[in-house]
C-alpha cells in the first residue's frame, strides 16, 4: 500500500453545500495530499451538489459510506425503511441514477497508509458498523469489541457518525471524529481534522448562519427546509443534548 501524505477528514457533509466549500477553501484542506468524507454526504437540502462538489475533487477525494447514504440508495430504488430524518425521501427523489449507483458503490471501511500513522482505518460509525455508535466517553470494553476486528498494525481509526469532534486513546489506539459539517451538535459552522507527520489537528470554520440559511433555503424545494435549516445548520442541539441522546446507543 503506498503511503500518502497530510490528510484531511471531514463528515456527515448532509448535503450543506455552503459549509462544504467553507472548509473546502481552508488553507489547511486546500494543502491536504488526500480529502477523506467519513460518511452520510447527501442525506439533507442540497444532494446533487455536495456529490458534484465532493466528485470534482478528483483524485484527491476519498468517499467512505455511511448509513445515511445507504438509506439514501434503499430510498431512491423503492424500499420502504425507516430513516431519522424526514428529508431523507425528498433527497433521495433528488438524485440522479448516476448519483445512485455512486453511493451504492462506496466502500466502508477504507484503509491509507498515511505518512507517521502507518495503516489508518477510516470509517463512519466503526469499522465493523456504520451505524454503531461509539462516543468520546464510551466505555473502554464497547471500543475494544468495536476494534476486535483490525489487525494489529492498525494503530489509529477515523470515524464520524456522531457529528462531535474529539480525539481520545483506546487501548494504545488513537481514535479521532472530526465532526461535522452539515448537522453540527454543539456549535454551528464546518469541523474537520487533519492528519500529518504523525499529529492531529481539530479544526473549525466558522460561517455567517444566517446567510447560509438563506442561501440554502432560496436553492432548496424541501417543503420543510426552513425547519431543517434552523435545526441544524444553526445547531439548535447542544453537544450535551446529542450525548444524551446517542448515549444510550453505546451500550453503557
């Protein structure tokens, strides 16, 4: 496996183009040998854009499945599923066929070897489920299980799935989340992470909510965009709300 460069990781884009092309235009993202997307890309108002702009990267773009895309490709062909959010048909009726088949082919996980990490497993829940939820405090056994599964040589995980950032020790492990960047939890704007030379960075965009909002409102037919934008481009939920809620799932 050739071994690539600095990294960036970015998640759960949920179709938000303005934030995408925030983080996109960042020094650091724009310097980045490789841009990683953990997962749920289109799952929100603008699903033809994000994939066009996340496709236009060429190359450089590595695109991980997350089980919003998933729901998307089951929606889109007809399967009648439960999903999260109710935008989740709207966008699915946005796609075009070649959308489709491009989701449906994602891989997850994906493995890089990246230089001062070695093998690095990028993933969106963990690497054996990409719905599994794992949190900054999950108890070290539900890691471990998560884990049972890599080689030993794989010392560092990259998930998303939980839209908050962190970077915390497993059992010798370093795992990092990014965050998000179209449905934040705690603070609106674009998180992301860099990988390089064996060090993580966490970082943050901050965008004008309002203007965003607007933009994403004038160029989305959702019936019910207005709401969806104001849940979660401003980040109506706090961090300490979204923990509450998916803490359960972790089987604490």
């Amino acid at each position: 496996m050739a071994q690539v460069g600095t990294v960036a990781v970015l998640s759960d884009v949920h179709g938000v183009l303005p934030v995408l092309d925030a983080v996109l235009a960042t020094t650091e993202v724009r310097a980045a040998e490789f841009v990683v997307v953990t997962g749920d890309h289109c799952s929100g108002p603008q699903p033809r854009e994000v994939l066009d702009r996340l496709r236009n990267l060429g190359d450089r773009v590595v695109l991980v499945r997350g089980n919003a895309d998933r729901e998307l490709v089951a929606v889109a062909r007809g399967a009648e599923i439960d999903v999260p959010d109710p935008i989740v048909p709207w966008a699915a009726s946005q796609l075009r066929p070649v959308d489709v088949e491009v989701l449906d082919a994602l891989p997850h996980p994906v493995e890089l070897s990246v230089r001062g990490f070695g093998p690095v497993v990028f993933c969106h829940g963990t690497p054996r489920d990409d719905e599994e939820v794992v949190l900054v405090d999950t108890r070290i056994d539900r890691w471990v299980e998560a884990f049972a599964g890599l080689r030993d040589e794989v010392r560092t995980v990259v998930c998303g799935h939980t839209h908050m950032p962190f970077v915390r020790l497993v059992d010798r492990r370093l795992v990092v989340n990014p965050g998000s960047i179209g449905m934040p939890y705690g603070r609106p704007g674009g998180s992301f992470a860099i990988l390089r030379d064996g060090a993580v960075g966490l970082h943050h965009v901050d965008v004008d909510v309002a203007a965003v909002s607007r933009e994403i409102v004038e160029a989305c037919d959702y019936p019910d965009v207005q709401e969806w934008v104001e849940q979660f481009v401003a980040s109506r939920a706090s961090d300490a709300e979204a923990l509450h809620v998916f803490g359960p799932r972790d089987g604490r």
